[in-house]
C-alpha cells in the first residue's frame, strides 16, 4: 500500500478552497484527531462527557 498524504490526495487549488472556507484558516492534521481522541481517553478532562460529537476540523464542518 502506498501511503497518501494531502499532496496526493488534493490539489493546491482544493487545499486553498478548504482553507478558505475554514474558520481556522489551516487544515486538520492526524496530530489534531490523536490530540481529540487524547483528551478523551483523559479521566480527569473528560470524566463527564457523554453522548457528544466532536469535530476536529477547524470550524470546517460544525455538528
């Protein structure tokens, strides 16, 4: 299997076109996912969260 980064999936015009349309102005990386899923997995941060969608995309898409 060939891994596949942002340059092989998008184009720098798509790239732009998302960035442009997020609020955050950057694109979500694999550390931003790890650091959501991190948090959590804590039992003190995240000890009374139930039920709940979290997106980790900058603002791009809002549940």
């Amino acid at each position: 299997m060939v891994p596949v980064g942002q340059d092989e999936v998008f184009n720098q015009d798509q790239i732009d076109y998302m960035i442009k349309g997020t609020p955050l102005r950057r694109l979500t990386s694999a550390e931003d996912v790890a650091k959501a899923v991190a948090w959590f997995c804590s039992p003190t941060a995240a000890r009374q969260v139930t039920g709940q969608l979290i997106s980790v995309s900058g603002g791009y898409t809002i549940p």
